[in-house]
C-alpha cells in the first residue's frame, strides 16, 4: 500500500503550534509522507510561544524536507499532483476568509487553489478568535464546498472568548482518513 502524501501547512496560530506540529509527528511515524508548508508569517515571526527558527527546525526534523514559504514554490502543488491531501493546522480566520473567497496571497492559500484544482481533499483545522462571529459565515460557506473538510471543533473558552473555535488536533488523523474517503468526519462541533 502507498503511504499518504500530506501537505501540512501551518497559518500564524502560534498558540497551536506545539499541537499541530505534534499532529505531524504522528503522521510521520504512522508514514504518512509529508510536505511542509508554512504561512510567511507562521515561518518567519518570533511570539511568545516560541522563535520561528525553533519551529521551522522542528517542522524539518519531523518531515525531513524543506519547507515551503513562498507563493511561487507553492504554485506547483497542483500542477505536479504533489499530494492526496493538505492539512491547514492550524487554519486561522484570516486563512479561512482568503479560502473562502478564492484570494491566494500567501503560500497557504496558493497551496490550497493549487491542490484543489486536482479536485483532492482540503482538511481545515480551525483556530481562530473570531469563529463565531465574523468568520462565521466563511466557516458556513466552506461547509458547502466540494473538497473542502474540517476538523471536529469546539469553543475553547466560551466564558472569556465566546467566539472563539479551536480544532481538536488529536482528531486530524481521524478526519484526514474520512476525508480521503470523501465523507466529513462527524459530528463537527464538539463538546
């Protein structure tokens, strides 16, 4: 049987990244072959949750390629059917609302129109600040796009931050496989 190839590409979510990178860890050891991309400002911008530098050596460690950082270097994903699925963990509002209107100004989304023109799957883990409020409507319109799959999600402070949603990284193997197989992992709002 050949072994997945995946496009993990990371958005500016820095409060995520040890969890998604985890998710790619995993994968990788379950040999799911994978391409890294990471957003310009997922690559390059220093937070408190760490340097890029760490991150982008760890995300290389783990995959074992370089990464890709750059709109042109993204362009030729679909062209050279590159991969069987690309995974956005995480997939913040901005990324979300540049998806859904079909804006491809950064790697990530580039990677995205790129690979949807081979009619493969796109898998959306959602964190974001504003999932229920203006990114509402892109979440929705995505929900009804062809090749489009999320990630199960939930609020993850409705006290303090009522609009805010963050994917259940632990489930994106899972919603990957489903994804593969044409079906959105259910339910998709989780408690």
């Amino acid at each position: 049987m050949r072994a997945i190839k995946a496009g993990f590409a990371m958005c500016g979510s820095f409060c995520t990244f040890d969890r998604a990178i985890e998710q790619m860890r995993i994968l990788k050891e379950k040999g799911v072959d994978i391409i890294p991309i990471m957003s310009e400002n997922a690559a390059f911008t220093d937070t408190r949750f760490g340097t890029s530098e760490h991150f982008r050596n760890l995300v290389r460690d783990i995959t074992g390629k370089d990464i890709i950082t750059e709109i042109k270097a993204a362009e030729p994903i679909g062209p050279k059917k590159m991969m069987d699925i690309l995974i956005v963990a995480p997939c913040t509002g901005n990324t979300l609302g540049k998806i859904a209107m079909g804006i491809n100004d950064t790697c990530v989304t580039m990677a995205v129109k790129s690979h949807l023109r081979n009619g493969r799957p796109v898998l959306l883990n959602v964190s974001t600040n504003d999932a229920l409020g203006a990114c509402a409507k892109n979440i929705g319109f995505l929900l009804n796009c062809k090749n489009i799959y999320f990630v199960p999600m939930r609020q993850d402070d409705p006290i303090k931050k009522p609009r805010s949603i963050v994917s259940d990284f632990t489930k994106i193997e899972e919603a990957m496989h489903s994804a593969l197989d044409g079906i959105q992992i259910q339910p998709i709002i989780t408690q």
